[in-house]
C-alpha cells in the first residue's frame, strides 16, 4: 500500500471519531448514533475489498466482528448502572472495561472452539 493510502484511511477513520465526539457535545444522541454505526467495521471491508480481498474473506470478517458486537455489549450495559448509581466515572470505566474484557475472552474461547463459527 502506498504512503499516501495510508495516511488517508488514517485521517478518515480518525476523522469519524473527533467529529462524533464533537457532535456529542452539542447532541449526545446524535453523537451516539453516528459513534454506533458500524462505521469502522463498514470502512475496514471497503479497505479489505479495495486491498484485493476475496468474498469468503470479506464474509469471514463480517461474521467475525457479528460475534465481537455482542460482548461489547455488557460495557454498555454496565457503565450507565454504575454511573447512575452513584459510581465515579473512573471506577465505573475500569470495572466495565473488565466485566467486558471478560466477556469477549469467554467468546473468544468459544470462537477458537469453532463453536461460533460452526
């Protein structure tokens, strides 16, 4: 890949995440939705496909990150009910960055199983 492909992607996928931080301060719910589409998994296949990647490839990857979505869940879940019961931020942050880290070994573990992926 070329020098200047490369700094592209960087700049656009770095792009996606100031202007979505930006929004959220003025719009939480409009930063949310733009943070939550799949954006980067969507720009990580255009670049897959672009680099020459087969449609077995592509599709392996997309089911991948299908199963990756979902413990990410638990950190979304867990953060709010911290917060909003009285947590700090810091305490909250760390503990569902654990409970979720947990969360994507145990997925992981089923992955590397071939129980996930069939």
């Amino acid at each position: 890949m070329l020098l200047y492909q490369f700094v592209l992607r960087i700049l656009l996928s770095g792009g996606i995440v100031v202007a979505a931080s930006e929004v959220a301060k003025r719009n939480s719910i409009v930063g949310a939705l733009l943070i939550s589409l799949p954006l980067a998994s969507m720009m990580t296949l255009i670049w897959l496909h672009y680099d020459g990647q087969d449609a077995e490839q592509l599709a392996l990857f997309s089911k991948e990150v299908l199963w990756l979505v979902i413990p990410s869940l638990a950190f979304f879940l867990t953060l709010p009910l911290l917060l909003s019961n009285g947590v700090g931020f810091i305490p909250s942050f760390l503990l569902s960055s654990v409970l979720t880290a947990a969360c994507y070994a145990t997925v992981l573990y089923a992955l590397s199983d071939g129980l996930a992926t069939g």
